[in-house]
C-alpha cells in the first residue's frame, strides 16, 4: 500500500495549519480508556490509525503508544459485546483491519480475531451464493459487507488462508456483476430495503452508485484485486460489466460528468436532488472506482472519464462555495481531499493539485466546529486528522484501503 513516492500536496502556511489543526484535533499524549467501541466508523479501531499515522508523520511524541492503546481497548470492547460479523466498518473487520495496518511486515497481528473474520466471512458467501439475485447492500457493500471484508483480505493477500478467502470473495462480487432478464443481481429489491422513504421513491427496487452501499465499492475492490494479480474466473468481465454500468449512468452538466446516487430499474433517478460531493456517494468516490478500473484495465478512457470527473466536482463546489458539507471522510469534505490527493499523487493533473487547496480551506475554516463532530472515522475527528496528515505531509497513508481508495 505505500511505495515510497508519496509528496506532499499542501505547501507553506497552509501545510503548517494544516498540521497545527490534525495535532489539535488529536489533543496531547494521554492515557487511553480500557474498554471503547470496537467498530473502526466511529471506536477504537479509528483512532488507532488516527495515532499510528501521527506517529509516523510526527514521531516520538507519544502517539504510537497511544494507537497500541486504542486498538486494545477495542478488543476488550469486541470482548465485551461477544460475537460480531465480519464487517470493516461496523464489525471485526475493522478491528482486523486497524491490527494489520500498526503491525510491521512478516508480524502476525491478532489471529483469534483475524481467523474470527475468516469463518464469518465463509458464512456470508454461502448466503450470497444462496441468492445472488436481488440482495439488500448490507450483504454486498463497503460498509457491512463483502466488499470491506475483501478490502481487508487484500492487504493480505500474500498469506494462503487470506488468499483463498479473498478469492471466494471476489468470485461472489464477480456473480453479483451479472444480471438476470436485463435486471443486475445488485439491484436491492424493495421488500429488501430497509429504509421507507427509499422505498417510496423506488417501489420497483434501486440501485446504489455510491462507494460506501453501491457498485462502486465492487468495482474499486475488483479492480484493486486486478492491479495486485489476484484474479478469479471472469473477474476482468465484472469490471468491464460495472464500469460500463457507471459509465452509462452518468449525466453531464456544465461543468463535466456526474452521477446520480441511485437509480431504480429503469436506469433513472428519482427526484431527490443531485448527490453530494462526497465519498460515499456522489462524483468523488465514482470517480476513483473508475480510475482503479481503468488502471487495472489499462483503458485510458476510463480513466480519463475519472480525471475529468473528479474535476467537475471541484469546478461545481467553486461555483457554489456556499454549498453546505460535513467535514468528515463519508459525508463531507476531508473524504473529498482524500480522494482527490490520491488522484494527485497518481496523475500530477495540475488542476486538482491546485483545486486541493479548496476542501484543505474549508476543513480550516470550520476548524471551531469540528469537535462536535465526535472522534470518529467516518464521519469525525479521526478521519479529518488522517485526511490533513496525507495532504500535508510526504508520509504515504497506510489508511485508505479502508475506504477503497488505494
């Protein structure tokens, strides 16, 4: 996950606010609680890699030790709350995941809850294998399902048990591409949304866009898994299947591509307004799940349709610096500076490089209102320090694939 060529994309004052802000989110060196939520959107596991990144981009203060802390509060927590499902963000995944990212190469971290997530994982692709067609995102997605759970198995890969999991995993997202009768197996029938105002505006069922609940997440999995040279039989189909899907989607406007959150069966948005600017759902996330895409395929389109995307999205919210937007990695603007460093780092496009300072300025504008927030990963503290250090330092962050972005 990191190769050594990560730059710094924020520079001068705004790189030095932008690390006077990460610390004082962070606040001082202190003593961790014994017991905290073991879920890696908003416990332990979050803050784990919040301290572990702090303390490579700003070592020998203290921060490691407090990452160790954190990570081992949240096993007492997993402990406490007994059996969990393998989800990255919500179950032993996260754990699993925060685990691996502090431990050094050759380390075997936490293998009572690593083989934890390997036997739940099974369970889960049974169940999908079960019914392939018409299934509710939580079985699938980035979030809960067999996309975060991927997203883990494949920063570890190269072991044969992670491998051979990995691989069944993927060969469920691969089944779950296809479609029957021109309806995809990845549109969520309504009996099995879970939501009512969702249901009310899909009666015929829906289909996610976004990274976080939709195809994007597959997408970028599949793809990642591609580019690391670990295929399963028709695996190079699903993301020509996928992209095409996403690509056919799209709409344009004045300023580039778009898309909306979801779709029902027909292929058309119901009438909730045009998805944020954000991670989740909207252009960012879409974006750099077709830049995986087209890097694995080595199609340049694609990944010129990504470019441009991620382009239009900093285009729009310059038109509208008024537009309302959550700070945190999910819902809000440190997501968008994630995704859009990363797409820095992989093309030097002058345009995002610059368009950068714009969700960097935002996250320093707001910085009084950021406590409130919580702590959390997804949507708090945590994710904003994580997004400030990648963009203002040289450290390459060992973060990310949780969000699928690398």
């Amino acid at each position: 996950m990191a190769d050594g060529h990560w730059a710094a994309v924020l520079h001068g004052s705004t790189a030095a606010a932008a690390l006077d802000l990460a610390t004082a989110l962070a606040g001082r060196p202190r003593p961790v609680p014994r017991r905290v939520r073991p879920d890696l959107a908003a416990g332990g596991p979050g803050l784990a890699l919040a301290y572990h990144q702090l303390d490579r981009c700003l070592p020998g203060r203290g921060w490691g030790a407090m990452a160790d802390g954190y990570l081992a509060a949240a096993v007492r927590g997993a402990e406490r709350e007994g059996p969990a499902f393998p989800g990255l963000h919500g179950g032993l995944g996260g754990i699993a995941f925060a685990a691996r990212s502090l431990t050094p190469p050759g380390a075997d971290p936490l293998p009572e809850v690593h083989d934890a997530v390997l036997r739940s994982t099974s369970l889960r692709i049974k169940a999908l294998g079960d019914a392939p067609h018409g299934v509710p995102v939580r079985v699938f997605d980035l979030i809960s399902g067999l996309t975060g759970t991927g997203a883990y198995l494949l920063c570890r890969h190269h072991e044969p048990a992670s491998r051979a999991a990995l691989h069944a995993v993927l060969t469920g997202l691969v089944a779950l591409s296809g479609e029957r009768d021109g309806t995809p197996h990845c549109l969520t029938p309504a009996e099995h949304i879970g939501d009512a105002a969702t249901r009310a505006l899909f009666p015929g069922g829906v289909l996610n866009f976004g990274m976080a609940h939709g195809i994007s997440g597959p997408l970028a999995l599949l793809s990642s898994a591609v580019s690391a040279a670990v295929t399963v039989p028709g695996q190079r189909e699903a993301v020509e299947r996928l992209a095409a899907r996403l690509a056919s989607g799209r709409t344009d406007d004045e300023w580039g591509p778009h898309w909306p959150g979801r779709v029902g069966p027909d292929g058309r948005p119901a009438a909730e307004g045009r998805a944020p600017a954000t991670w989740c759902y909207g252009g960012p996330g879409i974006a750099r799940a077709l830049w995986l895409a087209g890097t694995a395929l080595q199609d340049a389109r694609l990944c010129d349709l990504a470019v441009r995307a991620l382009r239009a999205v900093h285009r729009r919210l310059a038109a509208r610096p008024d537009a309302e937007c959550a700070a945190g990695l999910c819902h809000g603007t440190a997501g968008l500076l994630q995704v859009t460093v990363r797409f820095v780092q992989d093309t030097g496009d002058a345009e995002l490089r610059r368009a950068a300072a714009g969700p960097a300025g935002r996250l320093l504008g707001c910085r009084a209102a950021l406590p409130a927030a919580g702590p959390g990963f997804l949507d708090g503290a945590a994710g904003v320090v994580l997004a400030l250090l990648a963009a203002a330092t040289d450290v390459e962050p060992v973060w990310d694939r949780a969000l699928l972005l690398a």
